[in-house]
C-alpha cells in the first residue's frame, strides 16, 4: 500500500489547492487611497470614498477634488475615531456631515476655505476630545454665535481659531468674542391679508371685550365695520354703514356704547350709534353742513374726562371744528383755523398741558392748547419749520416729545420739542406723501412713510443716533393711512390704499443665528 510520507504528501499538495482558491481576503480600498487594516490615506478623491472597510477608524483625505461634505458623508464608517480633512478646499459642510459619528475623538477641518459652520455641526459627536478649525476664513456673523456659545461650555480642546470678517471682528479670536456684540435678532413686515376695495381711513376699536375696525371705503359706498377673528386670525365683514362719500369713520366708545361718526365729502356727516338690542347701526345726528363742508381728517379724544372729537376741514370755507360729547350726543364746541384748507389734526396730551396741532396745505402747521379755565383751544404759535404739511403725528422717545409732518412737495420731517419751540431733527425724502405714522412694536420704534408716486419707506429709530434708519419698503398704492393693530399676538401693520386693495402687514421677529 502507500506509504505514510505519501498520503500525508498528499494531503499537504490537498490544503494547497483549496488555499490557492480562497486567497485571505484584503479589505477594498479604493484607487485614490492607501490603506491598512483599520486606516485610509486618500489623495485626489472626487469624493468621500464608499468602498472602506467598516472596521476603518481612521480616514484622513487630502487635496480632495470636491468642494461639499454632504449630509451623512461618512455614516458607512460608523467606528471612525480619528477624521483628518485638513488642507482641502472645503467650503460647505451639510447640517448633517457627522451624523452617527459616535466614537470619533479626533477632527481636524483645518486649512480650509470654510466661512461658516452649521448650527450643531458638532451635536452628534458625543465623546469629541480635539478639533482643529484653523487656517479657515470664518465670517464671524449671526451665523457663528452658536459656535461662539457651543465653545464656551464644550469639554473638547479646541485650538485658537481667528475670525477674517466683518472688519470689526478681524483678528479677532472666535473663543473671546462678547455674545453681547452679536446683534442677530431682526424684525420683518409680511404681508398678511388682503382686504378687497380700497380705503382711505382705518380705525382699529374695542367694543365689549371684541377686537374691531372700522374703515372708510368710498368705493363700495360704506364704512365697513371688521371683526378679528382670534381663531381663524383674520379680519371678516362684520357690518357696514351706507356712507357714500366716506372720508374717515370714527369709533368711539363712550361709557360703553359704541358710535362711529361717518365723516364724507358730499351729502352731509353723520354719528351713528350701535344698538345691542337690534344688532344694527341707527343714525344718531347730523353734523352742521355749514361748518363741516369738507372734511378730512378726525380725532377723538378726553380731556379732564370728557368726550371731543376734532374735524380737520379741508375747505375754504369751512373751518376745523371742535364737538364735544353731552349726555346723549355730540355738541359744537368751538370752531377753529376757518378757511385754511387744513389736511390733519393731532391730539397731543403731554406735561398735562392738551393740545391740538392742526396741518394745513396753505400754511404751517398750528399749535392749540387748551386752556382749563376757558374750556377752549387757544392758538400757541406756528411749527415754523415747514410752510404747509399734509398729516401730522407725534411720538414720545425717552423724555422728549417728537413731532412727524408728511408734504406732498419737498422732504417730509421730524421735530423734537425743546420746551418752547419745535427743532428739525432730521429730514426725509419723500415725493406725493400724504401720509405717516409712528408706530410701537414691543419696544422697536417704526415710521411709516407713504408716497403717491413710489413705495412706502419703513424707518426704524435708531436710539443712539436719536434718528430714523431705512428699515424695509412696502409695496402700496396710493396709502392714505398707516395703522398700528395688536390682535392677539399678532402685530398687524394696515395700509388703507386709495387705489388698490387695503394690504395687512404681519410684523415678525426673525432670530438670525438660528
């Protein structure tokens, strides 16, 4: 038989062949990469190689021929450890780069052409000990102060790493920026709703604990009465008032009931008042025609506790009238500034001291004040400073008293109270503007500047340089009122348009940084 040595020959020459056909199994590594067992070099790759092994926990890739490291780039190497990119032309990271990253300790993205950082780059990487960041051109804007927070209570070792803008920050180490400085939270005017018809005067009241407006709108013949609705959140018809020539309409709500006076053109000005009963508007009284001819502007106000309302007459012959509340109805008070065509009136109640500013397209605005013992207006002076103005608003700043004339022809201005006289703060720009209005936001101070022939400015009052600062332009025709509404908590900005549809502006806080 054979022999021992034979078989066992034989056997060996066995083991041979079937080890010759299953060759041990060398990890893929891709043509642009060198690798070991658990590590990739790659030079020159067009992107994150694909084909490593899983076991892979160190990667480092140089001179790569792509610019992106996109969302979930290395989710395949879940056990990486080490992630060397340093020295490549990086200039946008996906939110989600480093996604399930889990054991990775060691990141080095610097020498890059990174200016920016997703917010929470970093989230995913639980147990990160050192990053390297430097040698980028970061941008140290809103778009870094998470960067800014996320390194002041990090446990990982960060190398210094410099901002290259904006110039204030040049040099600056990202590690020492002040939060403080990071100025990220702006603020938007969105359109919100748009009403159908156009209006020329709008008037937001509250009358038994519901939110209405009452809106002056020729077109359809009407002071239409809105309701907000707090749940659906818009403003729906509610009611209207037959006022073919409508001007101004007016709510007033004296010891609780509600009356609306309708200011027009042509035909006579009424009040109407609000029966609960009926759930109707009923005429109340007619205004004096005589004195009343054309009207164009209305103020309501108190004054030690009762009731008046000022009529801005915009006729030669009329005269700006005063009227003032009495038991059942609206009594003619006192006529003032006759046959000066005058466009508005403002009520203004500081120091204790009333006073009316009437504006006219004819002369410079006129100051009343009221005087106690005569229970009259009485004619202070003249704000010399423009010789005609179209509207007339006023806002308070601090301490000091401002005042907002809009002209139709020349720059509209702003004008602070200095304890005896008006001074000119600033001038704006504006051609055809009929109207203004400074208006409150939580704390942000606006003004709205209308024109006839261009946009509506949005300014914004800048405290330290006590000015306003171009802000954002709307998109209305033809304004002929600005209207601050807080509903709920939505801040609505309302732009009455003489020639197209009434726009309902949301202002919105947007927090740059997030």
């Amino acid at each position: 038989g054979p022999s021992l040595l034979a078989l066992s020959a034989l056997g060996f020459c066995l083991m041979l062949q079937v080890s010759a056909k299953r060759p041990p199994k060398t990890p893929p590594c891709p043509p642009s990469c060198s690798c070991t067992r658990d590590t990739a070099f790659c030079v020159d790759s067009k992107a994150v190689p694909r084909n490593l092994p899983s076991e892979v926990i160190s990667l480092t890739l140089v001179s790569a021929a792509f610019s992106e490291i996109q969302d979930g780039a290395f989710s395949h190497l879940p056990l990486l450890q080490f992630l060397l990119l340093n020295s490549n032309k990086f200039t946008l990271i996906g939110d989600n780069a480093f996604t399930g990253l889990s054991h990775l300790q060691y990141l080095s993205l610097a020498n890059n052409n990174l200016q920016t950082l997703p917010r929470d780059i970093f989230r995913p990487l639980d147990i990160l000990n050192d990053l390297d960041l430097r040698g980028n051109s970061l941008n140290c804007d809103c778009k870094v102060k998470w960067l800014v927070e996320w390194l002041a209570h990090t446990n990982t070792t960060v190398a210094p790493i410099y901002c290259a803008s904006p110039p204030r920050f040049q040099e600056h180490k990202v590690q020492d920026l002040p939060l403080r400085e990071f100025d990220c939270i702006t603020t938007d005017f969105v359109l919100y709703q748009t009403l159908s018809f156009p209006a020329v005067s709008a008037e937001p009241f509250l009358y038994s604990s519901d939110l209405y407006l009452a809106l002056a709108q020729p077109g359809v013949s009407a002071c239409t009465i809105l309701k907000w609705d707090y749940v659906e959140r818009q403003l729906r018809d509610y009611d209207r008032i037959p006022a073919p020539s409508a001007v101004h309409c007016k709510p007033m709500v004296v010891d609780s009931q509600l009356y609306v006076v309708v200011a027009q053109l042509f035909g006579g000005s009424y009040i109407y008042h609000w029966d609960p009963n009926t759930t109707r508007f009923t005429k109340l009284q007619d205004i004096d025609p005589q004195r009343v001819r054309k009207p164009n502007d209305l103020e309501a106000f108190r004054i030690d506790g009762d009731w008046y309302f000022a009529v801005a007459d915009s006729s030669k012959a009329g005269a700006t009238s005063l009227y003032r509340w009495h038991q059942n109805g609206f009594y003619s008070h006192q006529a003032l500034h006759p046959w000066h065509r005058d466009t508005d009136v403002e009520f203004v109640d500081g120091e204790g001291k009333p006073r009316l500013i009437v504006s006219s397209s004819s002369q410079a605005p006129v100051i009343y004040q009221w005087s106690r013992t005569q229970k009259q207006f009485v004619a202070q002076g003249e704000v010399t400073q423009v010789p005609d103005a179209q509207a007339v608003k006023h806002f308070r700043a601090g301490r000091d008293s401002y005042l907002c004339l809009s002209r139709y022809i020349g720059d509209s201005k702003i004008l602070r109270w200095e304890g005896t006289r008006f001074s000119e703060v600033q001038a704006l720009p504006s051609r055809g503007s009929l109207a203004l209005q400074p208006f409150l936001v939580g704390g942000r101070r606006y003004l709205a500047l209308g024109s006839d022939f261009s946009f509506t400015q949005i300014y914004q009052w800048d405290e330290g340089r006590q000015k306003f600062v171009r802000f954002q332009e709307l998109a209305v025709q033809a304004p002929r009122a600005f209207c601050y509404m807080p509903a709920g908590d939505a801040q609505l900005l309302l732009a009455p348009s003489f020639k197209g549809q009434t726009l309902v502006y949301r202002h919105v806080v947007v927090d740059l940084s997030a």
